[in-house]
C-alpha cells in the first residue's frame, strides 16, 4: 500500500519538474521531438531507478551518522555526512558515464541527438535531487527507495513527454517569430506547473477540522491583552543592550 | 580591452547577449527557478557562480591533456565538488557568518548545469587564460538574467527591492498601496519564473532577429 | 585527446590517484577544521537560545544575534539552568539538572545534546533526553526548548522560548537549505517576531500548537489566541514543516509545564 502511494506521490503531487522545479535545462533543451524526449526521458528513469537505492545504501551503511556500526562498536561515532553530497554524485556520475557507453554502443543516432545532455543527466538536478529528497525524507527501506526512484524518473518522463507533444503541435500554429522556439516553450511550462499545483492541493487542502468555532466567545476578551504583551515583547527584543 | 585580443574579448561578451547561457544556450535554469524570488539571493548566486566559474574552468582546462575520456564527467564532478566543499569548511572555520549566508547554494552550485556545460563545451578544448574568460563572460551573461529576473519578481511580488519597502508597506497602506495597488504573491511563486524567463528572451530576439529559431 | 589517455590501465589508475588525492584533501581540511567549526557550531548553539530569550542585536527589520565574542559570557549570565528530561513513550521518566547531567554524561554540557539524534532513539523506542533552558531576564522566567524538524530540502530547526502556560515569548528558525527568498525567510524577523504571544494550549491545557497557516486575513497577527501564524508565500512545505516541528517536539514538554502548576 505505501509503495503505490508513494509511487503516485512522486509522479504527480511531487513531480520533479513542476512541483521541485528540478531536471529543468535538458527539459527545456531537449524536449523539441518526441522521439529524442522519449529517449532522454528513458535514460532519466533508469538511472534514477538504480541511484536512487544505490545511495540509499551508501548513506545507510556509510554515511549516515553512526551508519558504520556494523563494522564493530567502535565505529558508531563517525559521522561522514559531510562526504554525502560528493558520493551521491559520485555513483550518479559514475552510472551517467556508463549508460553514456551503452547508448553509444547501442543508438548512435540517439547518442547524436542527445548530444551535450547525455553527460549532463549527471548534473541534471532532477537526479541529484532525487537521491538528496530520498536522505532528507528518510525513505525507510530499499524496496521504497527502489519505488521512489522509479516513481520520480516516470514523473519526469512524463513531462517531457508532454511538452515535447506540445511542441510538436505548436510547430503549425503562428508564433510571433520572437516567442519561437525556447520562448513559447518556457511560458507553455510556466503554464503547465501551475496546472500541476492543483494536485498539490490534494495533500494540503482539506486537513483542516471544521471544529473549535464554539469556542470563539470566551477568548475576545483576552485578544487586547495579548496583542499589548506582544508589542511589549517585541519592543523590548528591539531596545535590548541600552 | 587594449590587453585582449579581439577574439578574447569577444569571449567575455558574446555570452552576455548572443550566447547567453540561459536563454540561449539554456544551462543553468534550475537555479535561475529556485532562487530569483528576491534580488539580494540572485546577487549572491551570480557571484559565487563567477567565483566557481572561473576557478574550476582554469583548472579543468590545465588538467584537459591528462583526464581520460571515458571517466572525464566523474572527475569534472569531483573536483568542482571538492572545490565548492573546501572553501565552505574554510568559510565554516574563519567566518561563519558568511558561510550561513552561502551554504546555501552550495549544493545549487555543484549541480548547476552551466558549470558543467562550460567545462564539457570549452574548457575540455581550450587553454587556461581562454577558459578562464569563458568562465567570467558565461556567468557574467548568466548573473545578469538572474538579477533581471530576482528584479521584477521582487519588485511585483512582494513590493521590496534588497528588502527595502520601494513601493510602500502594504500592511499600513501607505505609498502605492494607498491607491489600492496589491503585491502579486503569484510572482513568487516558481512558474512565474519561467514565465519571465520566456519574457526576457522574447525581448532579446525581437532586437536580435538572428537569434530566432525556426519551429 | 590523446591515445595514450583512452587505455583502461590508465584510466584506472588516474582513477584511484584522484580518489586518494581528493580523499585526503577533503579529509585533511575536515579534521584540520574541526576544532574551529565546532567552536564556530557551539557558540551559535548559544546565540541561538538567546535569541529565542530576547537577547540579540535586533535593529529596525533584521535579526541578529549578539556579537559571538559575548555569546558565552551573556549566556552563563542569563541561562539559569539546563534541564535535561528522559522521556519514553511520551512520558517524563526522569529530570536531571545541569550538574547531574554533566556528571554522568562525560561534562557534555546540555545545549550541546543533538536533538537529531534523540529523535532518532525516541523512534527507536530508547529513552529520548529533552533539554529545557530555563533563563531570567528582567525579573521574567524563560524555558526554552530546541526543535528539529525537516523543510522541502533538508533540515530545519529552532529554540522557542515559552512562559509558565506555554506562551510562546520569542523563537528563533534556521535552516540548512531551504530555498532563498522563499523557505528561507523562515529566519526573517517578520515571520519568527509572528510567533511571539501565540498560546500553544487550549484553556482546557490541551496542546494544540501553532499553525503556519495561508491565507488566514492576518498578516498583522493581531488574533494572538487562533494557533495560527501567517505562512510565506510561495513556501508552502517549509511552513507545513515548523507546524510540524512545533507540534511533535514541543508536545513532549507539556508534562513537565503541567507539573510546574502543582
């Protein structure tokens, strides 16, 4: 159960490119044909999908404080956090560089077309971003981590796949000349996440209990008071050290 | 300019207009999102990317002959972290301060794209000096569309320029608001980001015509 | 690029010397730097908790601390005693003084007790230690409690200062990243200065906490009894975050406030 909330969480309400904001410059650059999208998209969720549980056990057994215990008692007072950031880009960068290798092996043609963003999938943030979301939530087990990643690289594939339809569409209507292209494609994304902030709402919205109203008249008298008090406090964090 | 070469000259300002990394050359837009809803932020993010910048460029360009090819991302990666990671445990020991301030962003700047955009398009290819101008002029060109854009989006959005109430104090009504005039809260938000991110480049192109694509 | 860099052997062992020469790098300059940074860390610690007490260099709109040079003088001065409370299954097990604490936890002082890692042995089921600062400044009492949650990125915390009945009296955010001009502003005077005079308990001494609420038509926070400050526009998650922090780390105090009016 908590595996298909967390997949659905991480490809809508938290979607990396319209809820986070990450994974933006290959989205924006590469998102011109379906067919390069497609395949960009694809790189995107399989090296999520193996980063993701692969830092996962890299900051459970290594870097997290007191990870290293299972090396003995004496080592539950090293704290490598601070390594964190480097390893985590270390891994990804590691696996960019071999599905770089693949592809080339494989699809020249996607190779030519995906250019300079093949080796930028390491810097692309929606990745890094996914492995740091995954520290910062404290994702519980592998499995989870395994789901979080896949679930947040179809998000983003998704995406892509979106505006790059879109854009295939656009090429028949009249854009000023100006807007073309980069332009019109910004402003239809800036469009597209505040669609997608509606699915934000449906965590946040409706938690609040429509309780408590009774209680309303016996506080007003103390509203005057406590607005004083606060003034008073405030005034004095302001004049200290006189 | 009389130190430079038509060609380095050239280097330091053709990314400021026509090969502008962000509306042109598109790198480094997760940034120019995140951290442009206040002036003083996107002030602090261009120089520090100067500073990355440059140094790293320089480096990465004297080690270009010996960094083997197939691992060249993993070693471009690693130093610009290590890089970024020393001088904040510097800044953490000798002045903390400004380390809060900046800690921040460091891990804005290890990701940031441009950085590794440069070093794979330029710095991979060229000498040291060259590079290192490449650096200055790519995030001079970057720092000025973020400042653009942390411009406007405070201006509208919350009413304050480096926090100073420009408009007036919209809780007391006082300058512009008395006039009824509202902050646009949606300006903070991030798709309006983009939205004058693809504002700002309609501009350019409408000045510059060789600029525009095709479909 | 050359032929003689595209070998395996080569590329292996440029590998590994980058590995050692980076290694040691960053480890030389991290335990190089240590003792600087976690001086730096400790005299913020106490910074920190005067802030939440009313004791900073505030100006006009911005907050800032008192010059580190007398954090450690001002906070002997003002901080009375460190409480520490053993708390398992949200029930106080145990209170030490400062004194029996420091005795039998190898002269730790309180302040420094990582409240991230107690969290951790609360959810492990294991005793978690609570420190409470109780301080006196003009003839008032203090209790300031630290709390430590997580924003949309990475971690968020902070000390509030509270009276005898849980009023909130000062507070104080931090951060280790959330996003600037935005989550940030978390520790900007207008949104911590929000906080002070919100009650945390209802009248019937149930705790309900503080909400970071958007959209709640006060931005001048003039309703001091409705559990709701003003949220920052555009950071949605980091508010979600303080409500969170506030309710589940300062919740584990109530008991020890309810014995304080018997």
């Amino acid at each position: 159960m908590e595996h298909i909330e967390l997949f659905f969480k991480s490809i809508f309400i938290d979607n990396m490119v319209f809820a986070t904001f990450l994974g933006m410059c290959s989205y924006l650059a590469v998102s011109k044909k379906l067919a390069t999208a497609v395949g960009l998209g694809a790189a995107v969720i399989f090296v999520l999908a193996v980063t993701v549980p692969l830092n996962w056990l890299l900051d459970q057994y290594i870097l997290k404080d007191g990870a290293l215990a299972w090396l003995g008692p004496e080592y539950v007072v090293y704290d490598l956090s601070f390594l964190s950031f480097i390893m985590f880009i270390a891994t990804i960068a590691t696996m960019v560089q071999l599905v770089e290798i693949i592809i080339e092996k494989f699809s020249p043609s996607l190779y030519n077309s995906l250019g300079i963003f093949l080796p930028l999938i390491a810097v692309n943030c929606a990745i890094l971003g996914g492995s740091l979301f995954m520290q910062s939530r404290e994702i519980p087990t592998l499995g989870l981590a395994l789901t979080y990643g896949v679930g947040s690289g179809i998000g983003w594939f998704l995406a892509i796949l979106a505006i790059a339809a879109i854009r295939e569409k656009i090429r028949y209507s009249s854009v000023p000349p100006a807007l073309r292209g980069l332009g019109i494609t910004f402003i239809i994304t800036g469009l597209m996440a505040i669609g997608f902030m509606s699915f934000g709402g449906m965590l946040t919205g409706g938690d609040e209990k429509p309780k408590e109203q009774p209680k309303v008249e016996a506080k007003i008298e103390k509203k005057e008071i406590k607005k004083a008090d606060a003034t008073k406090i405030v005034a004095k964090n302001t004049t200290l050290n006189e | 300019m009389a130190l430079l070469s038509k060609k380095d000259a050239a280097l330091l300002t053709d990314p400021l207009t026509d090969n502008n990394p962000i509306t042109v050359q598109v790198l480094g837009i997760c940034s120019a999102l995140a951290i442009t809803a206040e002036l003083k932020a996107s002030i602090v993010m261009a120089i520090s990317v100067m500073a990355v910048l440059g140094v790293g460029n320089v480096v990465i360009s004297l080690l270009r002959n010996i960094i083997p090819s197939k691992i060249r991302i993993i070693v471009q990666l690693v130093i610009v972290a290590a890089l970024v990671i020393i001088v904040d445990l510097i800044l953490k020991a000798f002045s903390y301060e400004l380390s809060k301030t900046l800690s921040v962003f460091v891990g804005l700047i290890i990701t940031n794209c441009i950085i590794m955009g440069r070093f794979e398009a330029f710095a991979l290819g060229n000498g040291p000096w060259k590079s290192f101008l490449d650096g200055l002029g790519n995030s001079a060109g970057y720092g000025i569309i973020l400042i653009i854009v942390g411009f406007f989006r405070e201006l509208l959005g919350s009413g304050t320029l480096l926090g100073f109430k420009v408009l007036g104090d919209p809780i007391e009504k006082t300058g512009l608001y008395a006039f009824g005039y509202e902050n646009n809260g949606f300006m903070l938000l991030s798709p309006m980001a983009l939205i004058v991110v693809g504002i700002i480049i309609w501009v350019q192109r409408s000045k510059n015509k060789t600029l525009i694509e095709e479909n | 690029m050359s032929k003689r860099t595209d070998s395996n052997a080569y590329t292996i062992i440029f590998a590994m010397i980058m590995v050692v020469v980076v290694g040691s790098l960053l480890a030389f300059f991290s335990s190089f730097l240590k003792p600087n940074i976690d001086e730096n860390k400790r005299v913020e610690k106490q910074q920190n908790i005067l802030y939440a007490m009313g004791i900073n260099d505030n100006d006009e709109s911005n907050a800032n601390f008192i010059s580190s040079s007398f954090a450690g003088q001002e906070f002997s001065k003002f901080v009375k005693e460190q409480l520490v409370l053993e708390v398992t299954d949200e029930k106080v097990t145990k209170l030490q003084t400062r004194e029996e604490y420091m005795d039998t936890n190898n002269g730790q002082e309180p302040y420094l007790i990582d409240v991230k890692q107690q969290q951790n042995h609360a959810k492990e089921g294991k005793a978690r230690k609570l420190p409470l600062f109780v301080g006196e400044k003009d003839g008032k009492t203090f209790y300031v409690a630290p709390i430590y949650g997580k924003g949309l990125w990475d971690a968020i915390w902070g000390y509030v200062s509270l009276d005898e009945n849980m009023v909130i009296q000062g507070a104080y955010f931090d951060h280790k990243g959330e996003t600037p001009g935005l989550g940030a502003n978390i520790k900007q005077r207008y949104f911590m200065d929000d906080f002070i005079g919100e009650y945390l308990l209802t009248d019937e001494g149930d705790f309900k906490g503080v909400t970071v609420a958007k959209g709640n038509n006060d931005p001048k926070n003039e309703r001091k009894t409705d559990y709701k400050v003003d949220a920052i526009a555009g950071a949605t998650i980091t508010g979600d975050g303080v409500t969170a922090m506030i309710k589940s780390d300062l919740q584990l105090y109530v008991p020890y406030f309810k014995s304080l009016k018997n």
